[in-house]
C-alpha cells in the first residue's frame, strides 16, 4: 500500500472507530459485532506501525497507553481552575443565596439554579484545539497542573474529536472517577495479593491517572462527568444548562442526575433527594454543588480570591469520625489471608454505626504503628469496610500496646506460612472454618468438580445446618440431609445428589484445581496432572521435582508442598479418596508436531477465541502456557497485545499473528 492510500484509510478508519465508540460508550446502542470492531481497530494499529509518521493525533489506537514517562511536566491553565466554598448546613446554603441577592440587587424573585451530583473523583481539564483533543490537566494547585494527555486519553468516555463545526478553542472541567464495582474488584485483588486496598475510590482514580506508565492506566475502567467550561473561542454558551445540553450532543459524558431548579426549596428537595439515593449510585458522590445557572449572571457576579461568588458545595456529612481502637485481632478472610483488624469503640460514620476496621496487612499496621488504646480517625467508603485513616498521635497516654502477629491461624490453629514475596500471612488449611464456604463453591464449580445445581445458597444451607464441614462432606451427604433445607423437594435432592456422584470422576486436572491451592490456575493444573498421573503422586512430590514443571517456579512449588504437608489437608484428602473420589487421566497427544513446543497466547484474538488456540496446540502435542518465558516457542499477538509482547520481544521468542499460526497449524511450515 502507498502512503497516500495508507493515509485516506487511516482517516476513513479514526472516523469509523470514533464514530462505534460514541455510540457504544456514549449511546449505548452498538451496531458493530466485537469482531468486527476489533479487526478495524487492528487494520488502524498495523496500518500505524508500518506509516508511523501518519498517525493521526485522536487515534483510538492511544487508548491503550504507551511507554511509561520519566515524570510529568507542568501545565498552566489558561483560566484558573478554581475552588468552591462550602455549605455543611441548610443554614449555610441560605446564606449563600442571600449574599448572591444582596450583590445583585434583587428585592424580589427566584434564582435558577443548576444542582449536580458532587463527584468524589479527581478535577482534571481537557483541551481541544481545532477540535482535536491536545492535551490534559490535573488540577494541581488551580494556577498550574501535570500534564496526564497521555493518562486521559485511555479513558474511554473521553472522545479524541470534536464533530463539526468544531470551536477552535475549547476547555472543558471534568471529574475522574472509578466506578464501585471495579474499585471493589480492585481491592479484592489487592487484598488476596496481600497488598493494602485503597482507602476509597477516589484515591485509586488519582492513582492511576498519576501513573508514569499510561497502560496501568488503560487497564483502570476510569469514568468522566464533564462539569464545566474554562476558556472557549469560537462558541458562545449562554447558562449552564445550555452548556451542559451542548456538550452532550458533542459526546461528553454529562451527569444524568443533573437538575435545574428554581430558588433555595428547590435547592434543598434536590439535596435531601440525593441524600436518600446516595447508597444506590454505582460511584462515590460526597455532596451537591449548586451553581448560578445564567452565565451573565455569573459574570456579574464574579470570583473571589479562590472561588466563584455564584457557585458553592452542599457537602453530606462526613464519612470519617474519630474514635478509640480498643484491640487489634487477627481475622482469617475468604483466601486464607490473616489481616490484623481493629475493634473500635463504636462511632457512627455517615450513618451507620462502626465498630471494627480493616488494618490491611501486618507490615502497614507497623507502618502506621497503630496500637490497642490508640484515638483514630475511620473513613467509610461506599461498602468498603470502614478503614483507620491515621492515629492522633499527640492523644497518646502512653499505655497503648502495639500488635503482633499471631503464630497460627486464629480460626483454626493450623500452622501460618508466610509465602515468599508476599507480605501476606496464610493459613493453608483447608478445613479452617474461615476458609470452608469459599473452598466448597470453589470446588464445586462448573470449571473444577461442576457439581450442577449446587449454588451459593445452598452451600449456605449445608454449613447453617453443621452438614458440611470440608469438600469430602459433600460426599457424604444423603437425601435426608438436602430435606432439611427450605424448599426442598425430593426431585431437587435427588438431583443434587446425583450431581454430586457424577463428580467423583471428573478429570484429574479439574480436581487440582478444585482444590483451591494458592497460585495453582486451570493451566497449571493441567501441567501438574500430566507430569503427576494421580494425586497421591503429586502430593508426594518433592521440591525438585515440582520445580521441573513448566511454569511451576519456586513460590508456586512452596505453595503446593505446603499444601499437602498440611496434615489436616492429607485427611481430607484420604476422606475424599474413602468416599470414591477417583479422578481420571486423560492420555497426553505423543508425537504431534508440537511435542515439545511452547505457546503463549496474548491480546484479542479474532479468528477463534483463546480456549480454542490453546486446545488446537495441546492436539498437537504442544503446550499452551499463560505467561512469557526462556522457554517460550512462539507468542501468537492478537489486537492490543501488551506486555507479553514486550517480553516476547525482549527474549528473543517468535511473534506469530493470527494467520501465521493458522498456516503453522495447517501445516504449511514446520515448527
């Protein structure tokens, strides 16, 4: 393809791209299936690496961020991104209104007020010049920001063009935020990984727009709400709500929930109503800003020294209080993580009362140096659990007593290992009651034993009613006991059982897996069951020999020894086995034309999805593994491959696209 045709198609591509991702992120009405977006997007990136020179600056392709940064440069704002006062009382907001009357001489009549949700995110301003975004600001200290462009373009809300006509000048005020959902994601991550979760949502959303490195970014479902204008040339908006209208008709993220209103009764029913609805939003909002709708008016009006006369924030009672940590215990959560836990004096924090909070893991309780008798200050965020924030130090009296951490588990009295590179301590029993609920959805699941139809709630019934106490109950288990439960049908028990019986002989790899070892995925179980056969091998397997395995490095191989050194894990085991518990070996493809060859699979693939390429491979005698390697054969890259690619690249493995491994399997050129 020559550069001029390389360059129409380039364009044609960015309109087309743009144009499915308003209407996919902005409109919610796709009209692309996945595949077919994704194979535009990839025709973009290969069109891109071969006329880099031709990229255009609103590429989607940006979205995916780049190499990381040194540090950020200083961006000043063209018109001051200001503050806003603050009302913490109805009291506070009539006097607001009364001194906007006063200023503007109104004896009589209504002021239209604009009322918006208070996002409890990060301010951040974008600029679009001829229409093109160019670039993007933190706040910083109002005069002067970071410049995060790169950070702000992987948000996927935020369009790269403006339609035309577009205002030569245009800079728009937002706010940064993570959704509940993910942020929650986020921190269960954090936790079964042993780090400290983010205290609230907010501080992950400044997190990872303050990355160096734009593709931790890009892996953050970030949000936007756009808020206001700063310094516009080639557009006239006449109120806020013309602005607001305007701009999502351009596709701008603009709150739903925005309302204009007409006087302080207005003001107040908007704010009492967010209030009640507060704890059903799917984000963090800490109050309601109540703005001057007409812009004349809000010129006449003016700034003062770091705040507009005609705007203020309605804040909701704060979600921190101070109170006393009365003891530090240890508490066991769902993977086995023994986090040190604070009972509080109880405190009400907007709302509800609290009396204990998380203390995240025992090196930052050391950290904090938080101790039994300390004054703290708890935050509440969303359904976070409520976490200390920091000790009033100057409170002390001199008798407060730091925590240890405990030798053994807590709920159990098992053995604590502490694994290697984790800060995390664990208790690896897998009869700890703290552990016994998770364990048993785990291993019922459709990708481990699959034991059809027993859900959640029923594993809740069978631990409420003492019938389950460890993964080998099930098996015990007899029509009798699932009568016991509320409605409960003799056809349902019967099918329960019977459920429970088919899994007996499942696949050996299948019920590694069930077993829940810390760090043991679906792949490496299925590595695990070729080298082992059965579980008896396995469990007898020494240090080294584990260490053979590919893929099974030294803290995966210290997990697994001391899973089954555990003694109380070898008697479920041996009850397992007792109940009939036999799982089948599936004989290994010898011979094929991958015997002996390493795959990795990476990004979006279009022509099959990955648990087919993997499944073709292992046909073949080949091994499909989940992370790069020394001993990596070849990398097959789909769309937005990351990482791994770099890895790959790095080592020296070989890059396959798509059609290259298809003409591999085909058989059309030999490993």
């Amino acid at each position: 393809m020559n550069r001029e045709t390389a360059q129409n198609r380039i364009v044609r591509l960015v309109g087309e791209i743009q144009r499915h991702n308003r209407l996919y992120f902005q409109e919610d009405r796709p009209e692309l299936p996945d595949a077919d977006y994704d194979l535009l997007f990839r025709e973009l990136q290969e069109l891109e690496r071969s006329f880099p020179d031709l990229a255009l600056p609103d590429s989607p392709t940006g979205r995916v961020g780049g190499a990381p940064l040194d540090k950020f440069t200083p961006l000043r704002h063209r018109r001051p991104m200001l503050s806003l006062g603050n009302a913490l009382q109805e009291s506070d907001l009539l006097e607001f209104d009364q001194r906007i009357r006063r200023f503007l001489g109104m004896n009589s009549g209504e002021i239209e007020y604009v009322c918006e949700p208070k996002m409890d995110g990060l301010a951040v301003e974008l600029v679009y010049e001829q229409g093109i975004l160019s670039t993007a600001a933190t706040r910083g200290d109002g005069i002067t920001g970071e410049d995060v462009t790169r950070n702000l373009k992987t948000v996927r809300g935020i369009p790269l063009r403006l339609p035309l006509p577009a205002p030569h000048l245009m800079e728009l005020r937002g706010e940064v935020y993570l959704p509940l959902a993910p942020f929650r994601k986020l921190n269960q991550e954090r936790e079964e990984n042993g780090e400290a979760p983010f205290a609230n949502p907010r501080n992950a959303a400044a997190g990872a727009i303050r990355q160096l490195d734009s593709r931790i970014t890009a892996r953050r479902p970030l949000a936007l709400f756009c808020y206001a204008p700063g310094e516009v040339i080639g557009h006239t908006f006449t109120t806020q709500t013309d602005f607001l209208n305007t701009i999502a008709t351009w596709g701008f993220p603009v709150n739903p929930l925005v309302r204009k209103v007409v006087g302080t009764s207005g003001v107040i029913d908007y704010f009492q109503e967010m209030g009640r609805v507060r704890e059903s939003l799917p984000y963090e909002i800490d109050g309601v800003v109540v703005k001057v709708d007409s812009y004349p008016l809000q010129r006449e009006l003016g700034e003062k020294a770091r705040s507009p006369r005609w705007a203020i924030a309605w804040k909701f009672p704060p979600r921190q209080a101070i109170t006393i940590v009365e003891a530090i215990v240890p508490s066991v959560g769902r993977t086995g993580v023994i986090t040190p836990v604070a009972n509080l004096r109880p405190v009400e924090v907007s709302g509800v009362i609290v009396s204990r909070a998380t203390l995240h893991n025992w090196e930052e309780l050391e950290k904090k140096d938080i101790r039994a008798g300390d004054t703290v200050i708890v935050e509440r965020a969303g359904d976070v659990i409520p976490a200390v924030v920091r000790v009033l130090i100057d409170r002390r009296m001199g008798t407060e007593l730091p925590a240890k951490p405990p030798e053994c588990c807590p709920s159990c009295g098992s053995t604590i290992a502490k694994i290697t590179g984790e800060v995390a301590l664990r208790c690896l029993n897998l009869a700890c009651p703290a552990l016994v609920r998770e364990s048993i959805i785990h291993f019922a699941s459709r990708a481990a034993m699959d034991i059809d139809g027993l859900g959640e709630k029923h594993i809740d019934q069978l631990l409420r009613l003492n019938l389950v106490g460890t993964v080998a109950d099930l098996y015990t288990l007899t029509s009798d006991d699932f009568m016991q439960f509320e409605r409960m049908g003799e056809k349902l028990a019967e099918k329960l059982l019977g459920a429970i019986a088919r899994s007996k002989h499942r696949e050996l790899d299948r019920f590694i897996y069930g077993l829940g070892i810390r760090h043991v995925g679906e792949q490496t179980a299925k590595l695990l069951a070729a080298a082992f056969g059965t579980v008896g091998n396995l469990a007898a397997a020494t240090m080294e020999e584990l260490l053979t395995i590919r893929e099974v490095g030294p803290q995966v191989a210290q997990s697994i020894s001391s899973f089954f050194q555990n003694p109380r894990n070898s008697e479920v085991m041996v009850r397992l086995m007792a109940a009939g518990v036999s799982p089948t070996t599936t004989a290994k493809q010898l011979g094929g034309r991958f015997t002996g060859r390493t795959f990795v699979f990476t990004g979006t693939l279009t022509r099959f999805t990955r648990d087919a390429a993997k499944a073709l491979v292992e046909q073949e005698g080949g091994h499909a593994a989940g992370s790069v390697s020394k001993k990596t054969d070849y990398l097959v890259a789909g769309d937005e491959a990351g990482g791994k690619l770099d890895k790959a690249r790095s080592l020296g493995v070989k890059v396959l696209s798509e059609e290259e491994f298809l003409t591999l399997m085909e058989g059309a050129e030999s490993p």
